[in-house]
C-alpha cells in the first residue's frame, strides 16, 4: 500500500470495501482477522489514505467470496491506472502541474465525455492558437508556463483518436461561436476545426442558439465523465481557483438530467455543422 492524496478512485473504491465487509456483518476488527490483516492497514483501506493494490483488492474479493464478475472488475479497475497510466508516462514532461493530473486520468479512462460549455470551446475541440489566448486571457498566472499549458491540452485530444476513442458530446453556447476570442483570425480558424471534428463519427457537437426560449444549463457549464476503468460516471466542475468533483448519484443524476434538457434544447447536429459555416465565414 502507498500513501497519497486520496484520489477520485481511492474514495470510490474504500467506500466499495466498506460496502462489503458491512455486507458481511463484520465489523473492522472481526474484517481484519478474518483478512489476516492488521484493522489499521483495513481501515486505511476503507478511508482512501493509502492506495490499496490490484492484488490486495484479488486478495480481498477472493476472501469475501465475491463472485460477481461486473463487481469485481468494477473494484480491480479502480485499483488499476487502467489507459492513463501509459498515456501519464509519456506525456508527464507536458504535464503543467499536479492540479491537471487528477481530470486527465479520468478523461483517460472514460468511454463517454459529455460537455457543456456556454461561452467557450470544450479543450478537445480547441486549436492550438485558440487555447493559446483562452489561456493567455485568464488572470491566474498560468501565462508563466502556457507553452506546457497548451501542449498537454492538445495532447489531451488523443483520446478522441486513439483506437477505441471516447464518445466526446458536447454542446457549447452561440456566444463560443461568436466572442472574437485571439482575434479574427485565430477564431476562423478555430471554427474551420469545429466545423471539421464535429463530422468525426465519435464526436457530436451541439449549438445552443441565442434564439433557444430556455436554457437547462444556466447554472454554467460542466463536464459529466463515464469511466470505463472502474465502471462509474462523475461531474467535473472547473473553476477559476479550484475544480470540484460531483461523486454521489443524486449529483450525477441531476447533472445527467441537465445535459439531456440542453441536447433536447439545442439545435441538431447537422443545423449545428451549419450555424458554425455561416458563422466561419462571417469571421
């Protein structure tokens, strides 16, 4: 077992463990004698403080007898890096700091990525030029190292095009398509890509015009995660100073409720690949 921040996955799966000992009508000290293990390594287990292993979570499922073959899969993906470990280790030098690390493993290991952006293009759909001024607009200092900001977002995008890519929804806001973000230039070049990408058979790109009588996502915009490695879905929410995740079933269910009201709203994709034409060729 390694120490570390407790991570997404860690929670999870410590909340999982705890699950099934109660399951078993054992509590920690009973648990941890029946594991042959000490309550203290158990309970550290359970409360993600420390990283619990692939083999350790076999060793533990092979002793409570879980025969479940989704669950146990589910539980050993939590314990694994699953596609990210690899994708971490070459691209670790770009990486601009630990803050992105979390989000990027997640991402990494998801089959379905669902965006709602109001006033901008989601990341995996930004041009170089683009990310480049979003970030150099942004007043929390991160213009120091934009360079290594810009390259690990572009390399982010990999998880649309590698074999077995992600499912990347999204539905961004009129004004996205609109706000002269970096200038005439980079902005129609920056549509050009949109208009390009959204013909992607992985990709589905939404507009949510000015025009639409309502809008499901006036709250702001936020990113819903189906994580393959470990088999659930989250909502990221990033912000200006901190990024929270949204982890309980009420949340996410609220969240995936909202997304279905904007794609509802929104127009099609096909009326939408139109919109952001007519909108190129106006920049």
């Amino acid at each position: 077992m390694a120490t570390r921040s407790p991570s997404v996955r860690m929670r999870r799966l410590g909340a999982q463990l705890r699950r099934l000992r109660e399951e078993r009508g054992l509590d920690l000290g009973e648990a941890a004698d029946f594991l042959k293990i000490s309550g203290a390594a158990l309970s550290r287990m359970e409360n993600a403080q420390v990283m619990t292993r692939r083999h350790e979570v076999e060793y533990i499922l092979m002793k409570y007898g879980v025969e479940d073959e989704h669950l146990c899969a589910s539980l050993l993906g939590l314990a694994a890096a699953g596609r990210s470990r690899d994708w971490i280790q070459r691209y670790k030098t770009l990486s601009p700091g630990e803050g992105a690390g979390e989000f990027v493993r997640l991402e990494r290991d998801s089959s379905t990525i669902r965006e709602y952006h109001p006033i901008g293009i989601p990341g995996l759909l930004q041009t170089p030029e683009y990310a480049r001024a979003v970030m150099e607009s942004l007043p929390d200092g991160r213009t120091s190292d934009l360079a290594a900001w810009v390259d690990f977002r572009m390399a982010r995008k990999e998880v649309l095009t590698r074999p077995n890519p992600a499912i990347f929804i999204a539905v961004v806001g009129e004004a996205a398509l609109r706000q002269n973000i970096g200038g005439a230039q980079v902005l129609q070049g920056q549509l050009r890509y949109l208009h390009s990408v959204s013909e992607q058979p992985n990709v589905h790109l939404q507009v949510l015009p000015f025009s639409a009588a309502g809008n499901p996502g006036h709250d702001g915009g936020f990113i819903l995660l189906d994580v393959a490695v470990g088999d659930f879905t989250l909502v990221f929410l990033d912000g200006l100073r901190r990024a929270l995740f949204l982890e309980e079933d009420e949340d996410v269910d609220a969240y995936r409720t909202a997304f279905q009201a904007l794609s509802d709203t929104a127009l099609p994709a096909v009326e939408s690949r139109e919109i952001i034409h007519r909108f190129m060729q106006e920049a």
